[in-house]
C-alpha cells in the first residue's frame, strides 16, 4: 500500500468526475492533511530523537519486517471490513503514521549504533525507493563497537589502558 493508495481511499479520485461538491471539497482538505500527516510526523520523530540510545541489527530487523510486511497486512485488511471510503482513509492514515512514527526513531537509534548521523534515517522517509536500500544497508551494518574493545581510561591516572 502506498501513499496514492491512502489518498484514493479518501476520496481523491472523486475530482476527476463530473460531479464536484462541497463534499469532494472536504474530501481533497483531508487528502492533504493525510499527506502532511505521513510526511512530517516521522521527521519530528527523527528531529526528537536525541537520547543518546542505540539499536542493535536484530531488533531493526524486526522493526524493519513488521513495519514493512505485517503492517500493510494488517491495515488491508482492516480496510476490507470497513465500507466507509472516510473510515478506510483513517484507517490508512493512522495505520502508517503511528507505527512510523516508532519506526523512525528505531531507524534514528540503529544508524547513530552503526555510526552515522540523522541525515541517514531523513532519507529513509524522504527518498522513495533508496529507503528500501537505506534499511537493508542498516540491517546489515556492523555496530560501531562489534569486535572493538571498550578502552577503559583511568581517571586518577590520565592514561587509556
């Protein structure tokens, strides 16, 4: 499911038709607030993040397949039982909105691990088809401290053992 997926649930497509309406109208306000909605509620997520935390590959691993398999689903087939297009908007919306929005700080904690800064995870919601090989290259990337050892500094002394 994609982002024109979600819009045509919304109603969108009605506008190509010959009948415009007040309620066609409503229906093209809320297509745009769907896409501010999808678009800026995982860069806030992004911008917040700074906890100092990290994730490690297999916790991203998970993250990774729930959000990009068992999500959408999920979200079809809620869809399926509604018969509202409105109600199938909601449901589409809130359906990629709330687990992206965990998702994007997931991505934020798994690139700062493998060392990297938050420019990274931005291209992950920003760039339509690089993100998928933005998150492979996060899976599969080493931690900054795999194999490495923890230098232990000795305070009193000044020296790195």
């Amino acid at each position: 499911m994609t982002i024109s997926d979600c819009l045509s649930y919304s109603g969108l497509t009605n506008i190509y038709t010959n009948s415009f309406s007040g309620d066609h109208l409503l229906s093209v306000l809320a297509d745009l607030l769907v896409l501010i909605a999808l678009l800026s509620v995982p860069w806030l997520m992004i911008a917040k993040e700074n906890s100092g935390k990290v994730t490690k590959r297999l916790p991203f691993s998970v993250w990774t397949l729930v959000v990009i398999v068992i999500v959408p689903l999920v979200i079809d087939y809620a869809i399926q039982l509604v018969e509202e297009s409105l109600s199938k908007g909601l449901i589409a919306v809130l359906g990629f909105v709330v687990p992206a929005t965990f998702y994007a700080r997931e991505v934020v904690r798994r690139a700062r691990d493998a060392g990297h800064g938050k420019k990274l995870p931005y291209g992950v919601f920003m760039l339509p088809g690089i993100n998928f090989l933005i998150m492979i290259y996060l899976i599969f990337a080493s931690s900054r401290n795999d194999g490495a050892p923890e230098l232990k500094q000795d305070v009193s002394a000044g020296s790195v053992e």
